[in-house]
C-alpha cells in the first residue's frame, strides 16, 4: 500500500506565498514522474507543474510560470511546490500525484490541500 500525504495549504494574501510537501510512503520500489494539479470550483483538474524522475527537466503550467518551482528530494520520497507571487486565480484544491513502482507502475492521488489566495 503507498500513500501521498500533503501538506502547507492555507489562506495567503495576494502577493505572498506557500510552500506544499507531499511525502510518498510505503512499498516502494522507486518514483518515477512527480506531478502537481490543482482543482478550482466549477473547474476541470489541470497540471500545473511535474519533475522527471531525477530532477532534472520540469514543466509548467503557462499559469505559473515564474512564480512556482517543483522540486523533490528522492531520498525522502518527496515532492515540493513552492508558489510565490500568488494569486486569487491559483485558488483551488492542490493535488500530488506520483507514478510509483511496486510490484507494477501504478498512479496515486494525495487527499489534497486547500490554497485561498484572499484579502
């Protein structure tokens, strides 16, 4: 059984910043892709960025471009979003997602954390 926990969601002035964890624990093998998406109401799920499996290519929403940075750390199986520059449209329900392999490559889903970029 593998589990993605996030955390560092919150309320956020407009301008400020947030920084979300999301740890991978359980039989893993290894992590391939690590990926954030995020949910608005009304609104269908979309990528807002990924990391190879080594770090070293990323993507990005055009959205967020310039104001956040994936990251992760594999020797503790974790993955970062760190968002500056926020704004009241990157509110949403922020998921993490990893290709994880086990006894197969499998897709799982963290629960999600809420980010409200309000005055």
């Amino acid at each position: 059984q593998v589990q993605l926990v996030e955390s560092g969601g919150g309320l956020v002035q407009p301008g400020g910043s947030l920084r979300l964890s999301c740890a991978a624990s359980g039989s893993i093998f290894s992590i391939g892709y690590m990926g954030w998406y995020r949910q608005a109401p009304g609104k269908e799920r979309e990528l807002v960025a990924a990391i190879a499996p080594r770090g070293g290519s990323t993507n990005y929403a055009d959205s967020v471009k310039g104001r956040f940075t994936i990251s992760r750390d594999n020797a503790k199986n974790t993955v970062y979003l760190q968002m500056n520059s926020l704004k009241p449209e990157d509110t949403a329900v922020y998921y993490c997602n990893a290709k994880v392999v086990t006894d197969g490559v499998y897709d799982y889903w963290g629960q999600g954390t809420q980010v409200t970029v309000s005055s």
